[in-house]
C-alpha cells in the first residue's frame, strides 16, 4: 500500500501564520549568516541542513490520508486535506471518470468539511463512495451542503455505503474491519489489509482506563500492524486537564503499539495550538522514550506531515 497524507491538523484547519513564518525566516538567515555560505552555493543543499522546525511545517489542512492498494484509491476521512488530494487526482487522471472510497471515521468538520471541494465528483461519470459506519451520517453529509450552509447541494456522483457491522468487508481487494473508538458523540477505527500489510487509522479517541483489559479490545485491533495511524492530539498534561474531549497522547500511543506488536506508527490529528516546533519537540521526546524506556523494541515512529509518503 502506498500511503500519502494531505491533511494532519485536528479539530480545526491551522494555515501557517505570518509570525511562525517570520521566526522561521529569521532562524534560517541567521543560520547562513553563521555559516560560509556564498554566492553562488547550492541553496537547497543548505536549506536541507536546517533543522526540521527551521525548513518545512505540518501543514494546515485537515484530517485526509490517500491510500493506493493496487488500483483502488481509498481515502481516510475527508477533511479540508481533501481539497488539495483531489486537485492531484485530476491532474495525474487527465480524463473520464474517477472512482474511490472514502472511508468516513466521524462526520465532526475536521473529517468532512474538504467534500465539497472535491474535485473528482465534478467529472462526468465519476463515483465516489462513502463508507460509513452509522446510517445517521449520510444525513449528517448531505446536510453540511444545506443552503443554510453551502449554496451547492452534495453531488450526486456520491454514494453512500453501510459498514457492516462485527465482519470484515472488501472494497475490490482489500479487506477492512472497523471498531467503535472513545470520543463524543463516537467514531470509528479502521484495520485496512492488503497483500498481507496492514494500516491501521485509529483517529479521535480517547483511553482513560489504561488497564490492560481496558486497552485491549484495542491493542486486539492494533495488532501486528505495519503502520497504525494514531491520534495524538495532545501533551499528556492537556489529556488529563482535558478529560472526556476525546483524544489521546503520543505516550499512550506508544505504549499501545509496543503491546499490540506495531512495527510502524505516525501521530497525527495535531492540535490547532501546536506550532511546528511544538511538535518537532514532541517527536523527539517520544523517540528518546522508547530508546530509553523500550530499547529492544523495533518500533519506528513518524510525525505526520502534509506530504509525508509511506510504504507498507
Ligand atoms: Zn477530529
Ligand atoms: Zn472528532
């Protein structure tokens, strides 16, 4: 599977500001100023050297992730990451129809306000279909595009498929299990396997009760995964001072992967408080964790970023 994220923020759209901007430029400058970099020098090749926070950003968009199995294109949530996800389609498929899944964790705005803006449902004949785990969020869609919010109702190249529930289910090839997560007003994790890899998206949800028979219904989903795509909206301090918002923290997500045997995990949804630097300080953190704490483990752990490219 070949795995493409275009959107990473949580709860709201975060553009980089005017200000982190300013303080990225100033650290880059002062960088060169330091170093014997001249005219005529190969720019990237120093601009390669920054330090991650100095030289790239999250990005802003949310919750999207592209995920190529074969032919099929299938998409995890449709935030506003989905917006620029389909402009590409529609360049890369110069013409006719274009077809995907989408599968839909939860319809709160982070996961599904990009669908309007979905490119491919304007081409002549495409289908796009979504698959939901509660019939209530087909309503919960097409109502987004009411005139009261959006002058355009939702296209009819969408579609809307029940996930069935307690079995797996295939879309083409690919075989896919979901689970009921811990977050207001619900959602829903996915266990996506083909060619015997398997992805697992586990967005929104909250583990109060770290007990081990708590957690494992959990860690049973988790098991063996590739790559588990995790929540890890907030700092552990605000997770507590945050009770019942319905997100988890990097720690926790380690924690969970090492018992359930996770080869690969990426921490996403970030929060709309969390500057680039913030998190980059949080990646390092939680790699020195596992070192320290777990130095025999092979799990191998990843930042989302608009743009980060994973194979599995
Ligand atoms: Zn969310
Ligand atoms: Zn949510």
């Amino acid at each position: 599977m070949d795995i493409r994220f275009w959107g990473v923020r949580g709860s709201l759209a975060t553009p980089l500001s005017n200000e982190k901007l300013h303080e990225k430029l100033a650290a880059a400058i002062d960088m060169a100023l330091k170093s014997d970099l001249k005219q005529g020098d190969d720019i990237s090749a120093f601009i390669d050297g920054l330090q991650w926070k100095n030289k790239r950003t999250v990005g802003g968009d949310t919750s999207c992730i592209e995920v190529r199995a074969g032919e099929t294109i299938l998409v995890l949530d449709a935030g506003t990451g989905i917006r620029p996800l389909g402009q590409k389609l529609c360049q890369t498929i110069k013409e006719g129809p274009i077809n995907a899944n989408v599968l839909i964790s939860h319809t709160h705005w982070d996961h599904i306000s990009g669908i309007p803006f979905f490119a491919p449902a304007f081409r002549p004949g495409s289908r796009i279909t979504f698959y939901i785990p509660e019939p209530r969020m087909e309503y919960s869609i097409r109502n987004q595009q009411d005139f009261e919010y959006f002058p355009v109702p939702l296209s009819p190249s969408f579609g809307f498929a029940q996930i069935p529930r307690g079995n797996p289910f295939y879309i083409d090839d690919i075989e896919i299990e979901c689970i009921p997560l811990n977050h207001p007003g619900g959602s829903y994790g996915f266990r996506i396997k083909h060619e015997g890899k398997i992805l697992v998206y586990a967005t929104d949800s909250e583990y109060k009760d770290l007990s081990s028979d708590a957690v494992k219904p959990f860690t049973d989903f988790f098991q063996n995964a590739d790559l588990l795509v995790f929540d890890a909206q907030y700092t552990i301090s605000e997770n507590i001072e945050k009770e019942d918002w319905g997100h988890s923290n990097i720690f926790t997500g380690i924690d969970m992967a090492i018992a359930a045997g996770v080869k690969n995990m990426v921490f996403t949804h970030h929060d709309p408080m969390s500057d680039d630097s913030v998190l980059a300080d949080i990646l390092y953190r939680a790699r020195e964790y596992i070192k320290i704490s777990q130095p025999d483990i092979d799990l191998r752990l990843f930042m989302a970023y608009e743009g980060l490219k994973m194979k599995i």
